[in-house]
C-alpha cells in the first residue's frame, strides 16, 4: 500500500499561522431593535417632507378675471412650459440672424455683426477701452504695410534739381484752381488747415493716426503728449466730438473724419452706419453726410476699414461725389491693394493723397520703430510720404521719442494739408514746364 507523502516543515508551519476567521458577535435584542425604531423614524421623517411638498403644491391660487383657482402645479407647470418656449425661441432667433452662427465660428450674413476675439487680421482695442467698443476692431490690418507708388505716378520732387530756386510752401501760393472757387471763396480744406508752413527743402513727412475718439483716454494721450503738427482722424460714431475735436485743435493738430466703410471679412464689425456695397447709392450718399456733420473743422476724408467698399467703383463714386461737394482732400487709407480711390478722386478732379505706411499691425513698439525706418526711407526718396498708426500705447510711446529726434535729423513733420498744397503746386509747375 503506498505511503502518503510526508508533509513538510514548512508547510505546517504555514497553516498553524493561518489566522482564523471570527463570526460576528451575534447582535443583542436590545441592539436589533433599536436599529429598527431609527429606520422607521427615518422613513416617517422623509415622508413627513414629502408629504408637506405635496400639500403646498397642492394649495390653490386665486388669480383675477378666472372664476376658479388655479393650484400651484398647474402654474408651475406653466411657467416651466413658458421657459422651454422662450429659451428655443431665442436660440432659433440666434441662429436664424447670426449670433448663434458667429459663435459656431461660421461668418453671419448680417450687416454689421460683433467680430470673436479669435479673428486675425484685425487690430483689437486696447484694454481698458469703454467696454460698448469692446468687440470693435480698430482697424484690419493693411495687408500692403508699405506702399510705393509706381514711378509713373511720382511726381517729381523739386529737390531733384537743386540749380532752380525751391518756392516756399505756402497758402499763398497755392495754384489758382486750388486756391480760390468759382464764388470767389476759398476750398473748405484750406479753410480748416492749420497755420503751418514747412522747412525749404526738407522730406515731408504727414503722420495720420485714426479711430480717434472712442477710447477716449488714449486719444487724449496722442493730441497731448504727441508733439505736432499730426493729423488726427476722429470716427464718426465716437461720442462727444465738438469737444474732443476742438480739444485736439488746441494742441496743435490738424482734423480728418474717419468713415467707416464695408470690410472684406464679415465678422468684422466696422460699426454704427458703415456704409456698404450692398446699399442703394442715395443712402451711401445719406451715411456719408450723416458723418461729415458730426463735427466740424475737418481738412478731408479717409476710409475706416473699407477693403470690399473701396474696390467698389459705384459706391466709392457715390460717397467721394459728397466729399467734393464739401470742398474736402480724400485719403485713401489703402486697406486694399485693389482700391479705386484714388483712381475715382482723380476722375472726379478732387484733391485725394493716399497712404503709404501702416505703423502699427502689430502693438509693439520694435515693430512701429521698423514701420518709421520706413517712412523715413520713402520721405527721403520722394521728398514726401505719409503714415497711418491708431491710438496704441506702442504708438505713443514711440512717437512721443521719434518725432522730435525726426526733426532733428532734418525732416519735416507736417500736416496733410501742407502735403495737399505741395502736390498741387508741383502740378501747376509741372504743367507750366509743359
């Protein structure tokens, strides 16, 4: 018979410590039935609120003109009915004219619509801007930052050729057709130019900063701690404007209106009365004399956004026919490289100029001092340029340095108007070579 294997130490051992499982002390009568008397108190008590919840909705409520109460379920169930109604309503109404679709990240087709913060291609205000302007850009970004004109529509500069006498530049001697009207009167530009005569010989250079205005403190900022002359633009939508305006011409500053016009992206809100390509022509014309009396003492004209408006032939033909019967300059801002202006102005035979540097894309000021080298470059070359920037705290701090170290370097910082009146002289002498 075989034998069993003998077990080992070890094992022995392992089962002797083994520990042994404990049955719990079984449980008192005393202890049962106190866990029983706390259960059913529990569940009285949680009744007891169940029951109150019903009998308060089941109190009735007596409203007038009905000839029955009414219970408070039935109105609460109303007024929860009445909720779910609204709050569709409104997300449908959302969707259906562009609110809910802007922030699905698609563009509305609606008019003027509030831009995400997430947009490129835009100049966002600065913090601590009044908060209704919040969602406004100040400007799209000038995809053409330096503009050159092509050399056949330069105009020669008088320096070119230092053996003839350089005329000063002054009201004076303005050409005729500029200087006088056919009533006898003098152009309105010329009439709200400021004094000003610039240095024989040196570079010109007009510094235009728009969208003034709105945020009002750093407006405020630009026409006092910016020395001048500069050529402030003011929005038309901006508040208070007789008193901001006459502020900033106290400072030495020249005036321009800035006119919002139709952008190319659409979720860019241009804002309040921008005229569109989509508008009949007697209401851009109405827009357009609905700003030029917001204010006055102005010397011209420039587009506020306007990269779809401004390629349109007919609406600009439209809103420039109403500058000109004001006897104003246009400045083409050049937000697109395929704007007609310019091109219309000239048909027209109004004074128009237009941009050639952008400073301030980017609110940095490295980037404004690289935008300036530029404007720099083009006044020595041409004898003549002109720059936009926007009140930013990059732009003032810059500007507040560079300017008087400009003038040190021996050129002109000049307004508009004196970029007007030397055009239009160098015409004159040109047809007289002629």
């Amino acid at each position: 018979m075989a034998r069993k294997p003998a077990k080992s130490k070890a094992h022995g051992q392992a089962r002797r410590a083994k520990p042994k499982r404990r049955h719990p002390e079984p449980q008192t009568h005393a202890q049962g039935w106190a866990k029983r008397l706390i259960g059913k108190h529990n569940a009285l008590r949680g009744g007891a609120q169940f029951a109150a919840i019903g009998r308060f909705l089941r109190q009735t409520v007596h409203i007038p003109y009905l000839d029955h109460p009414v219970s408070l379920t039935a109105i609460l169930a109303f007024v929860g009915v009445l909720g779910v109604a609204v709050g569709g309503g409104y997300w449908g109404a959302q969707n259906f004219f562009g609110g809910g679709q802007e922030r699905a990240g698609r563009p509305s087709t609606s008019i003027t619509i509030q831009q995400t913060h997430k947009m490129r291609g835009v100049i966002l205000p600065e913090p601590g801007t009044p908060a209704e302007h919040k969602t406004r850009a100040y400007e799209e970004h000038a995809v053409e930052e330096v503009y050159e004109p092509p050399v056949s529509e330069a105009i020669a500069k008088p320096e070119s050729t230092p053996q003839q006498p350089k005329p000063p530049v002054e009201v004076a001697r303005t050409p005729p057709p500029a200087k006088t009207l056919a009533d006898g009167t003098r152009p309105r530009w010329l009439q709200n130019a400021i004094a000003f005569t610039p240095a024989e010989g040196q570079p010109m250079i007009a510094i235009v900063i728009d969208d003034m205005g709105v945020d009002r403190n750093r407006s405020r900022h630009m026409w006092e701690d910016v020395p001048g002359p500069l050529t402030l633009s003011f929005l038309t939508y901006a508040n208070d404007l007789p008193a901001q305006t006459q502020a900033a011409r106290q400072n030495g500053h020249e005036l321009m209106l800035h006119m919002s016009m139709e952008p190319s992206n659409e979720v860019i809100d241009a804002g309040p009365n921008v005229l569109m390509t989509t508008m009949p022509s007697r209401e851009i014309r109405s827009l357009a004399n609905w700003g030029m009396d917001r204010f006055d003492g102005f010397v011209g004209v420039n587009n506020h956004m306007g990269s779809r408006f401004t390629e349109n032939e007919r609406g600009m033909r439209a809103v420039l026919e109403e500058i000109k019967k004001r006897d104003l300059i246009f400045l083409d801002s050049r937000t697109s490289s395929h704007t007609v202006g310019v091109k219309v102005a000239r048909e027209l035979g109004m004074p128009v100029l237009e941009r050639n540097v952008f400073l301030d894309n980017d609110n940095v000021p490295e980037k404004v001092r690289t935008q300036l080298d530029e404007l720099e470059r083009l006044a020595r070359k041409h004898g003549r340029a002109i720059a936009i920037g926007h009140p930013r705290d990059a732009t003032i701090e810059v500007l507040k340095s560079w300017i008087p170290a400009a003038k040190a370097r021996g050129l002109s910082i000049v307004p508009v108007s004196s970029l007007m009146k030397d055009r239009l002289q160098r015409q004159a002498q040109n047809a007289g070579v002629r």
